[in-house]
C-alpha cells in the first residue's frame, strides 16, 4: 500500500509540473509579440493584427516565428496534459471534456495549417497562401466558440466548482464578444483593429493560464489531502 501511494503521489508530482506548460505556452506567445515588435520599429498594435509579425514578408518573421516555437510545443504539451487529467486523474463530464478535446483539435490545426499556410504579406492580398490562412483561422474561431460554451456548461452541471465556472463563462463571453468584434471592426474601425484582436488572443493565454493553476491547485497536497 505504501508503494502504491507513492506512485500515486509521484504522478500527481509530475502532473503538477507538467501542468506548468500551459504558462510556459503564453510565456512563449507574449514573447513573440514582443521579440517581433523590437525588429519591426513602426509596427503599430492598434491597426496591425498579431499575425502581421509572422507574416513571410515581415521583417519580424525570422525571430517571431522562432520564439513561436516555443509556444507550439508547450501549447500542444499542455493540450495533452488536460486530456490526460480529466479523463484518468478529475473527470468531470462528456461536455466538458468534448470541450477539451476540441480544443486539443483547434490547437493542432493553428500549429501545423498556420506553418503550411503562414500570412503571405501584410497587405492582406487574396493569394491562394492567404485564402488558407484566413479559413484556417475560421475554424479556429468557430471551435473556440463551440468549445468554450463546452466548457462553461460542463463545468456548471457539476455545480462544485463555481469560481472556476464563473471565470469559464466569462471567458465564453469575452472571446465571443471579442471576436465577433475583431471582424466588425474591419470594416467599422480599422485604425482599432490590432487592438480589440489582442483582447481576443490574449483571452486564449489566460484560459491556458487559469486551467495550468486549477490543474495544481487540484493536485496540491493539501486538496488530495481531503479528497
């Protein structure tokens, strides 16, 4: 017995390590956006989107796209750290963790269809590459959308966790909001659009963020103490 909690208690060790990758993920992101930035003096993030910096014409994309790397494989560990914990270690519902598996699905397209079809230019011109990038980018949003709700609605049928259910729901609302404004403001107000797309994309980080912290809170001591 002795032996067995002490391969239990060094799982849970490892977890709540590992569970650091959704940290070290928007660690990564943010520093693309600014590694990016220092190359590209007249780079304004109030017009430009984020992509802009990894655009293959940019002169960013060298050291953007090297830093988001880092981002990709912490993003996508953190991915499969969730998958693993609430399916073998916390199961919580089918909605919610079909809300996780879509997000693990959202990621690896972002990963792999944004190195296939990176933004060409900064021009935003109708290239065949561009028409990629856009329509990869859709489906993202729209998973996000439907995962989201996922999340949020998974969580609230338990009905133990309410400060987590809450940050999740207002989070669905944030990035839904965000979003849909991101596109309006397109047309609307483009010398804003740079900015409202931050609120959106960093929204992403701080769910990784929240979720990273959650995982280790749940697996403190103290909390496998009194379960």
């Amino acid at each position: 017995m002795k032996i067995m909690s002490e391969i239990e208690n060094g799982k849970f060790l490892v977890l709540r390590i590992l569970a650091l990758s959704g940290i070290l993920a928007a660690i990564f992101y943010i520093g693309h956006v600014i590694g990016g930035r220092m190359l590209w003096p007249d780079y304004n993030p109030l017009i430009q989107p984020i992509c802009d910096l990894t655009a293959t014409s940019s002169i960013s994309q060298p050291l953007a796209s090297k830093i988001l790397w880092g981002y990709n494989l912490f993003n996508l560990l953190f991915c499969g750290i969730l998958l693993v914990f609430f399916k073998s270690f916390y199961p919580i519902n089918k909605f919610f963790y079909s809300g996780l598996l879509l997000k693990t699905l959202a990621e690896l397209l972002a990963t792999f269809g944004y190195k296939l079809f990176p933004l060409a230019d900064i021009a935003w011109g109708n290239s065949f590459q561009n028409t990629m990038h856009y329509a990869i980018t859709a489906v993202i949003v729209f998973s996000y959308i439907v995962l989201s709700i996922l999340l949020a609605l998974g969580l609230a049928k338990t009905k133990t966790y309410p400060k987590m259910t809450r940050f999740l729901k207002s989070f669905s609302i944030v990035f839904i909001t965000s979003g849909f404004l991101t596109v309006l403001s397109t047309q609307v107000l483009p010398s804003y659009v740079g900015l409202i797309e931050r609120v959106n994309l960093y929204s992403l980080m701080i769910l990784n963020i929240v979720l990273a912290l959650w995982i280790r809170s749940l697996l403190s001591p103290l909390a496998l103490k009194s379960n």
